[in-house]
C-alpha cells in the first residue's frame, strides 16, 4: 500500500495497517473482517470468524478486525463498498475472498482450500499461476452478481500485476457491471497499447464501446415503449436495444435483436445480427448466457 504523499492521519493508519495485518501476515494467514458498531450481520459474523480463528491458530491463521469508520482510508484502499467484507491476507497481500463463507463449515472449507494452495506455494509455486488463481476467484464474484466486491478484487490483482490482461479486463468489466463507465473507462484510457490489444482486454474495449456514455432510466422508457409501438420500425427496435444493453438489459437486447433478425435479417446490412455478435464478444463467447443466446441464433439462421 503507497504512502507518498498522504496526510499525516493517513500515514497513520498505514502505520497501523501494518503493523496489525501486514507485518503477522508475513508468516501468517490473516483473516481481515472489515466491520463497523452498526452493522448488524458484522456483529453475527463476528462470533464464527472468532470461533474459526481459534481453531486455526495451531494452522498460523490469526483474526485481524478493521473498524471502517475508524479506518476510513484502509477501507477505501481495499475498495470497500459493503460491510462485512472479509479477506484472507498473506504476505500483505489480498489472496482470497471470504465474504460469502458465513457459516463456520463454509468457512473452514474456504480456508482448508487457501492453505493447501498456501503449502503449495512455499515448493516453487509459479507465481503467474497464483494470480490466475486470484483472476479466476474476481471472475467466480463478477459471476455471481456482486460487481462492486469483484471491482475490489481484480483493483487488488492490478495493484500486483499491473500487466495481467485478464486482472484488466475483469476490474473494467465489474466496474461497468457496477454502473462506474467512467472509472472503467479511465482505467481502459490508462493501459499502454499493446495491453489493449490483448484479445481479454480488447473483449473489455468492446463492452465499453457497447455501453456507450450510458442511458438514463427515462430515456430508456421512451427508447422501449417506441419499440412496443412501432414494431415494424427496424430503427426503432435497433436503437432500443442497443440502449437496452448499454443499461444491462442483456435479455431485452438479445430478444429483440433476435426478432429483428427473423423479421429482416439484411436489415441495415445485417446491423442487428452485427450487433448481436459484438454483444457476445463484449460479454465473453465462454459465458453461458452467450452460448445460449448463440443457440437462438443459430436456430433462427440455420433452422
């Protein structure tokens, strides 16, 4: 974590961070619990992450609590957008997501899994493998629907491979999926060229481009109720659904991109098929909703 140029207070905390999570996790695993008074599932989670650390300690897994209204600024270096929010912290570095474990067994089985990887990594682990790992875990949260934490984890991978295409391509995928374009696109405008034309992060490039400069909640009424009463107005239909996705209605896009196409598939010179398969590039051709969509598509061409 960077110190230059902060104020004093926030030097501090950095001094505290330190020495209460960086320096035990030197030779530790810490269990980081990001907390406040008032937060009522921190309080319940408290007892089990307590309970598990105990029973760990034997294991070098020790318990660190971080208060984000004391702590402010270290709250906001991991991104912190949600409380609780867990993390499991080694050699001072973010390595695993905890925050969906909230019951002791899930917990356990977590943590089993982070220090069988950890023992692995002390006999000449690759590190490259050890962030795709990380890549993969920001990947499984995106999945899940929790683009905030994601954009908090792959911000906390670039931070240590600032070079990996596919830490880049997810921190601009969950902040567009969290509603930030303008971040995502400050962090697209920031990479040299050669990293943009990796194939992961050009996929991140295309989604941006797709969602455009973003779409008000009335102006995508309008879009959609002058699709609803023009139907056969491919332009209509085309402009709603490209407005549709830049909001992340990925389904309405896709349904009616795909009506269009039935209807006139040579359209604007194939410009709804065109923009259907930029969608699927944007969203990735490995996701299971594209391979789905995909199958539409193909039923509506081949038949």
């Amino acid at each position: 974590m960077a110190s230059m140029g902060l104020n004093l207070d926030e030097q501090k905390a950095i001094d505290r961070f330190r020495k209460d999570v960086v320096e035990p996790s030197m030779t530790k695993l810490v269990i980081l619990d990001f907390w406040a008074e008032w937060c009522g599932p921190c309080k319940a989670l408290t007892p089990v992450l307590e309970k598990v650390a105990a029973e760990y300690a034997d294991k070098g897994v020790v318990l660190a609590k971080l208060n984000v209204d004391e702590e402010p600024f270290i709250a906001s270096q991991f991104q912190v957008r949600s409380i609780p929010t867990v993390y499991a912290i080694h050699q001072g570095q973010p390595i695993a997501d905890l925050t969906s474990a909230r019951s002791e067994s899930q917990l356990k089985q977590v943590l089993d899994q982070v220090l069988e990887r950890l023992s692995l990594s002390a006999e000449e682990q690759d590190p490259q493998a050890d962030i795709g790992q990380l890549v993969a875990m920001g990947e499984q949260v995106l999945a899940e629907g929790d683009a905030e934490r994601a954009a908090a984890v792959f911000a906390q991978i670039t931070d240590m491979a600032p070079d990996n295409p596919g830490a880049q391509s997810g921190l601009i995928r969950a902040l567009l999926a969290a509603g930030h374009r303008a971040e995502a696109q400050a962090v697209f405008d920031s990479l040299p060229d050669a990293l943009k034309a990796d194939p992961v992060v050009a996929q991140a490039g295309s989604a941006l481009e797709l969602a455009g400069t973003g779409v008000e909640e009335g102006e995508l009424q309008a879009l959609r109720a002058a699709a609803a009463e023009r139907p056969a107005d491919q332009q209509a239909q085309f402009d709603f659904a490209a407005a549709a996705f830049a909001a992340g209605q990925r389904d309405e896009a896709a349904d009616t991109l795909l009506r269009m196409i039935e209807t006139d598939p040579e359209w604007e010179e194939g410009a709804a098929k065109a923009k259907l398969l930029k969608i699927f590039e944007a969203v990735g051709l490995e996701d299971p909703w594209v391979a789905q969509q995909r199958r539409r598509l193909s039923l509506l061409l081949f038949g």
